[in-house]
C-alpha cells in the first residue's frame, strides 16, 4: 500500500493508502475505535470497527496510549466535517510503540511544565501552527528579497566586537588568550556586502544577554537584516511596509487552517496585509504620550506601556523616525536639518506586540564614526575593517533588522514569543 501524507489523503478519496504517524487521541464506542492519527502534516480520523481485526488486536488498539507510534492502512473516504475533509476506514493497524503515561495530557498544562517539556509540547495541534507559520514566514522573506534582485549573505556568528552596545554582548574564550563575542546583529557585515553586492540581507540567530524577563525578549533569537548600497531611511520604512504587507499576505493566503487552530482574529491580519502604515517623528510620537499624560519623559526611549499607548492610539503598524541621537546606536547617521537627530526608524506593531524593526540610514563618513567610536567607548582596533568601508568608495546606505519571533507571535496571536522558536533560550532556561 502507498503511503501517503495526511494533508494529500484528499487526493486519494476511495484508494487504499498507509499513514505513518502518532496517535493523538483514541475513543471508543462500542464496536468502534476513533482513533486521532497525526503525522506532522496533519491529523485524520481513522475508524476501525470489530471484526475488520481479529478481536485480541481489536482490544490491543484501543488500549494504546497518546503518541503511541504506529502505521494505519486504510481506505480513504470523503467526510465534509471532519478539517482535513476526509476519514480513514481502517483495514490493518501495525503498532510500533505502545506509550503508556505520556507526559502532556490533552488537558491543560501551566507554562513552566510545557517548556521543561518542550521536545513533546512541539506535538501540540497549536505548537504545530505555530511552528507551520513561522516556516511560512521564513519562505515569504526570503522570497520577498530574492524576487527583488537581494542577494543572501550569511553573517559570521563569532564576532570581534559589539554592534549593539556592550552591556548585551555574550564572551566566549576564543582558544588560548582570545575572546570572542556571539553576534547581536549582522549589520556591519551586510554594509561590508552592500558595497560589494549592493543588496543584501542576512537572516540567522543572533545573541543578546538581556537580563529581560519580558514576553518579548529571548537570548537567542532570529533576525533578518537587509542592507542597500545607497538606500536611504526612507527605502528602509518603504521595504519594510512591503515586506510586512507580503508576509500578511502570505499567511493569510497560505495558513488558513492553522491561523484557525490558533483562534487567530484574521481580520486584523487582513487590514495590516491592506498596508498604509503611519510614519511619525520621534518628537510627534513624544508629544502624543505627553498629551495622554502617559508619564512619558521626552527624551527616552520608549518602554513597553508607551509602545502599548502609541499602538492603541493608531491601531496600526507606525513608523516613528528621527530620534533622539543619544538613545540609538553609534552607527546612525545624523538628520542633516538637526544634527541631534539620529536617521533611525522603528517599526511598532499594533495589538501590544512591540517594536517589530529596527534600523535607518548608516553614517558614512570616517571622520564622524571615528568620533562616535571614541564617544561610544568602543575599541577602534575591532572596527578598523568597518572604517575601511568609509576610506574605500562610502556611499550612502541603510538597512534594518526584523525579529522573526516578534512578527511570528503578532502574526500568531500568541501571547509570549517563548512559544515562537523551536527550543527558547532565556534568562533562566536553556533546557531542553
Ligand atoms: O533594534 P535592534 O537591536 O536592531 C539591530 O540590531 C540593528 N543592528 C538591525 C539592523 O539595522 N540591521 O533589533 C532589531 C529587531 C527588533 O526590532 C526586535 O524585533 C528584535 O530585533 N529583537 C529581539 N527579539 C527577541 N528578543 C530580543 N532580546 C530582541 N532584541 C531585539
Ligand atoms: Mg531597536
């Protein structure tokens, strides 16, 4: 018998076919089983009634335990109720593994357990979703790039030096004498590629020793950082209301079924894919939460419950640019009508989930970064290659970074991005 996938089982409706996977759920009444089979592509019912089996194996079947392995042949028969629009007449049943006490019960479970037991939770329908539409995003990103002439460069993840600040750099002894640090960012790397490749972008892990024990910050997370040889900060907030609109798009076009697992409102994924995001100032974003009496002190960066305000206040993805030079990153360049200013922009999500990018226009030149090197404290030795960028032919150029948990979860409704990444590292876990 050919085996087949679940999610193909609706091109074989009256054929004979094997499914090789799990058991998920087993009821029984009577004189039939219902067995729950999922096999990573999907879940079917299959229905074994006595007498098709001899009744020992019968018996034997009704008693395997959840995630018990095993391989089902059967019959392929159309059913309009049932998600995947078909179920299976059973005609054999070949257990591989009978599995007694399986830790996650159908029932539920408090978050501390289900991430002890993450190599099993990933079993879960929802965790299923969650990691089919995070695939999906990473397809549509890279499709997005590449059908617009970008080229993929990866990044190295031993680095020299700090890209975004040193109180978040992880050390890691690097041979005999040597340290090294785990990279927070590619971008120095991509502006080296831009003005080799002109468009480029990375997409990899990066690291951040953030002692934050938010829903919203991991240690190791995934970012995707284009760069543009003579792009400015406006290209950058142009890409970036693309590239979300297409990644909407994409999951709305192509993920239905597990947008509906996960109870996701799909009309609010609908009207970000419909584009149109405000681009604000940093001061006009300011005097909004100075307005609302917020307790917002112009000047500061903006914690959690101002990104919540200013989320509400538009119901949109916004851009806010032109901020506060000393809050941003020492490779800013700065607005040339305001020199205070820093050419940055981040992109805030709507619903609570946060600033979803982060980037601009990059300084050009050498003698300005030289400056911000020393100001900044950072070592110049480390950064002699990223100044030979600004001696040998500097142009303008920009870029940002999206982080790929953040957009899964907005995208995926889920409250935490712990449940966004196959296996989370934060502040207290890095197990399993
Ligand atoms: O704003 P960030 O720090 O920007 C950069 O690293 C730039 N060098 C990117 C660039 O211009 N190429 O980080 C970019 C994004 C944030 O907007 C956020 O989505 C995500 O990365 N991010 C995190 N995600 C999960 N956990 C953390 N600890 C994160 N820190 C940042
Ligand atoms: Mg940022």
């Amino acid at each position: 018998m050919t085996h087949v996938d679940v999610a193909r089982l609706k091109d074989h409706v009256g054929k004979p076919v094997t499914v090789r996977g799990w058991l998920y759920n087993c009821r029984s009444k009577g004189k039939i089983h219902f067995l729950q089979v999922r096999d990573g592509s999907g879940m079917v019912q299959a229905v074994l009634v006595k007498g098709v089996l001899a009744d020992a194996d019968f018996e034997r079947v009704g008693k395997l335990g959840q995630e018990s392995s095993l391989e089902v042949d059967g019959t392929v028969r159309e059913d309009v109720r049932s998600p995947s629009g078909v179920e299976l007449d059973v005609t054999g049943v070949r257990p591989i593994q009978d599995v007694k006490d399986y830790p996650i019960a159908l029932q539920e479970h408090g978050p501390d357990f289900l991430l002890q037991n993450r190599h099993l939770w990933l079993r879960s329908r929802k965790q299923h979703a969650v990691m089919r539409i995070r695939s999906r995003i990473e397809t549509a990103i890279r499709g997005f790039f590449d059908d617009r002439g970008f080229t993929l460069v990866d990044a190295p993840i031993f680095t020299p030096s700090a890209c975004e600040g040193t109180t978040t750099l992880f050390e890691v002894k690097y041979f005999d004498d040597d340290k090294a640090y785990l990279t927070q960012s590619g971008q120095l790397y991509m502006e080296a590629a831009a003005m080799a490749l002109g468009k480029v972008y990375c997409f990899g892990p990066v690291f951040r020793a953030e002692k934050s024990k938010t829903r919203k910050h991991l240690t190791e997370f995934w970012m995707l950082e284009p760069e543009i040889a003579y792009g400015t900060l406006e290209d950058v907030m142009d890409i970036s209301e693309a590239l979300i609109v297409h990644i909407f798009s994409e999951v709305l076009r192509a993920c239905r079924q597990d947008l509906a697992t996960l109870e996701r409102d799909v009309t609010k994924l609908e009207d970000v894919a419909r584009g149109g995001f405000p681009r604000v100032t940093y001061a006009e974003a300011a005097k909004i939460l100075v307005d609302m009496n917020s307790g917002f002190v112009p000047g500061n960066d903006f914690g959690a419950p101002d990104e919540q305000a200013l989320a509400t206040h538009f119901g949109r993805p916004v851009f806010i640019h032109r901020w506060p030079a000393e809050i941003k990153a020492f490779y800013m360049k700065r607005d040339p009508n305001d020199p205070s200013l820093a050419l940055g922009v981040d992109m805030i999500a709507p619903e609570g989930y946060g600033e979803i990018i982060g980037g601009g226009q990059r300084a050009e030149d050498l003698d300005f970064l030289l400056e911000q090197i020393k100001l900044h404290q950072l070592p110049q030795e480390a950064f002699e290659w990223y100044l030979d960028l600004r001696r040998y032919g500097t142009v303008p150029h920009a870029g940002f970074g999206l982080g790929l948990e953040r957009t899964v979860a907005w995208v995926t409704g889920r409250e935490h991005i712990r449940e966004c990444i196959p296996f989370p590292r934060m502040l207290y876990r890095i197990y399993p």
